[in-house]
C-alpha cells in the first residue's frame, strides 16, 4: 500500500474527523445575520469568556477577522504599526487600505519577538502634518517569525506604552493557542492585554473555517455592521461554530502534541545547520542560506518522496506540525529530509 503524504507546509491544511463532523451534523442553526443562529451565539460567548472580553463575532477567516478589527481601531487616513513580516501586512493583500483607509508602518521583523522601544520610537501624535498613529498590531504566535511567542513581559510593556500614547492595541492571535500552551499564560492574561483580538479556529484547532473577533460590546457591535459591510454576514453557519466549539473543547491541550513533534523535527535537522531558529511552538523554521540545497529544491525533492515542505522564499522554508502528522508522519519526515540534506 503507498504510505500516506506527510503534509507539513501549514496547519491550515487539517481535515475534520469524524467527532467534529458529528458535532457539525447536530448543530442546531439559524440565520446569524438576524442573531438567531445559536451555535454561534454560543461560540462567540465562549471564546469572549475565554479571553475575558465583553463579546465576539464569528468571521470566515483569520484575515477577515483581523481587518474588521484593524477597521475598528484605525480611522481612515490614520496609521497602523506592525512588523514587516507581519501578517496583516504579507498575506492580507492591502486590505487595510483598500478597506479601511488605513496607512500602515513597520519595524523590522526581529523572528517572533520585538522591542517596545522600537515600537514607542515610531509612534505618531495626532496632528495634520504627519499620518497620527491610531494602533499597534503584534502577531502570536508569530507566523513567518517561526511560531515566536512574545514574552508576557513585553507585550506588558508595549500595553504601558500604548496607554500612555493613546493607542489601541490589536493581537493577531490565529495562533495564540499555542502560545498559551508553550508558556503556560492564561488566555484572560493575554485577553486582558489588548483592545481587540482576532483568534482562528481552523489552524492548530482544526476546525475546516472560522475566526473570532474579541472586544468590548460596543466595539463588537460595530464590528457586526463592518462585517456586513465586508460581506461576511453569514445565514446557516452554526454548522461551522459547531466545529469551531468542538475543537475548542478537545483541541488547545492537544497542541502540546504539535510543539513536541515539531522539537523532534528541529532536533533532527540542527546537525545539517538549516534551522532558522529553535522550534518554539508548532512551526521549525528553515534557513538554507549555508546549505548546498535552495528551499525550491528541497521541497520538490521531498514532495517526490510524499513530504510536502512549504517554500516561503529562496533559501527559506518552514515544516509546522498539527492535528493531521502523528509520530509515524513525524519518523517519515525525518527519514526523508535528512537522507535529501545528507545527499
Ligand atoms: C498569523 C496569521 N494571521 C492570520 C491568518 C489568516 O487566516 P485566514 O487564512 O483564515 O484568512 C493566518 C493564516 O495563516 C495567519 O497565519
């Protein structure tokens, strides 16, 4: 029988299991753009609880739920800061500006972690001669920092430099799960930190679609009318918030799992010196700037041999770990990419 492919280029890519589709099967439903549907007025109550917040809403995707939020916090011909590997700055296609009239700024991406001083140094004050900074984003985990967790202490010192200038502060949390469950910091800890919070269900907690946006009521409020106006007024989708609920019932302590099996990959590979940088939650970085091999080649070579790898550029990639690679995926893994890197 051919041996199953070990897809290690995103957690995104995790299919329900049977447990989750039964609960999505059971799911009582109803039209959430009148509010009536009760499985995700449950979800979003949940995940608002979690976080220690007042009130959610359930969106369709992670990028949806960040640019609601940035809209939220930022007027238009106003200024987001974030880091230049940040997500909502890479992947989320200007949105922030063609959406919301938002400019935006970056420092330079540091892997996972930042320096507040950086960030208070790049601060605007309001005024018409230069764009006023209106809020700071940070990403945790972070994606393209290699599943960096920024230490407690210092998203503690940027919320101190936030209040003192008057910024709001935005949490793209699509992994915070996991950064929960590497250092142990509550979810109300880090709820308690930022204004708003957008936190997916369907990457490390494996649910097929659905992100949440936390905050207070008044602005979850106005995230409901923004996400109206973005198209995002789903009817039926309590089927959805079904598994979203699953997967926060069964799959946060899981990650553990993750994090473990990607600390066996990292270990497998640091002798070949393509590690970007140590594996902190469920993503191994890779650096191929000393190796022999580009990041295109190595993955077409494991692809070949049933590993998909993901390139992010040249002579980088990454392998992330989740619900879907068990520690027979994780032996096939290592078998392969180190037999291509010793070639
Ligand atoms: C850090 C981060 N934020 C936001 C998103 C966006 O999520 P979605 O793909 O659901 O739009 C992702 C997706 O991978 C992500 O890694």
């Amino acid at each position: 029988m051919a041996e199953r492919t070990v897809d290690l280029r995103s957690d995104t890519v995790t299919r329900p299991t049977a447990a989750m589709r039964e609960a999505m099967a059971r799911a009582e439903v109803g039209d959430d753009v009148y509010g009536e549907d009760p499985e995700i007025n449950a979800l979003e109550a949940e995940v608002a609880a979690l976080f220690g917040h007042e009130a959610a809403l359930f969106a369709p995707s992670g990028s949806m739920a960040n640019q609601i939020a940035l809209q939220l916090l930022v007027p238009p011909a106003h200024e987001l800061l974030c880091d230049a590997d940040a997500h909502v700055v890479t992947y989320e296609i200007g949105a922030a500006a063609a959406y919301g009239g938002i400019s935006s700024r970056t420092w330079p991406a540091v892997g996972g972690d930042l320096d507040p001083d950086v960030v208070a140094a790049m601060i605007r004050p309001d005024g018409y001669w230069a764009v006023p900074t209106r809020a700071i984003a940070v990403e945790q985990t972070h994606n393209r920092g290699g599943g960096g967790v920024i230490p407690l202490a210092t998203l503690r010192q940027l919320r101190d430099i936030a209040d003192v200038a008057q910024v709001a502060l935005h949490c793209d949390g699509a992994r915070i799960w996991h950064a929960h469950v590497a250092d142990g910091v509550p979810l109300a800890e880090y709820g308690a930190l930022f204004d708003t919070l957008s936190v997916c269900l369907s990457k490390g907690l494996g649910a097929p679609v659905g992100s949440v946006v936390v905050g207070s009521a008044d602005k979850i409020k106005r995230a409901r009318f923004i996400r109206k106006r973005m198209g995002g007024g789903m009817r039926q989708a309590g089927i959805l918030a079904a598994a979203g609920r699953y997967a926060l019932r069964t799959n946060i302590d899981r990650l553990a799992e993750d994090h473990a099996r990607a600390a066996r990959l990292a270990e497998a590979l640091e002798p070949f010196g393509v590690l970007a940088a140590p594996a902190r939650t469920n993503i191994v970085p890779l650096d191929f700037t000393k190796a022999t091999i580009d990041a295109p080649a190595f993955a077409a070579a494991a692809r070949a041999e049933g590993v998909l790898v993901s390139v992010l550029g040249p002579r980088t990639g990454r392998l992330v770990t989740h619900l879907d690679v068990d520690d027979a995926g994780i032996d096939r893994a290592v078998a392969v990419l180190t037999r291509i890197l010793r070639d």
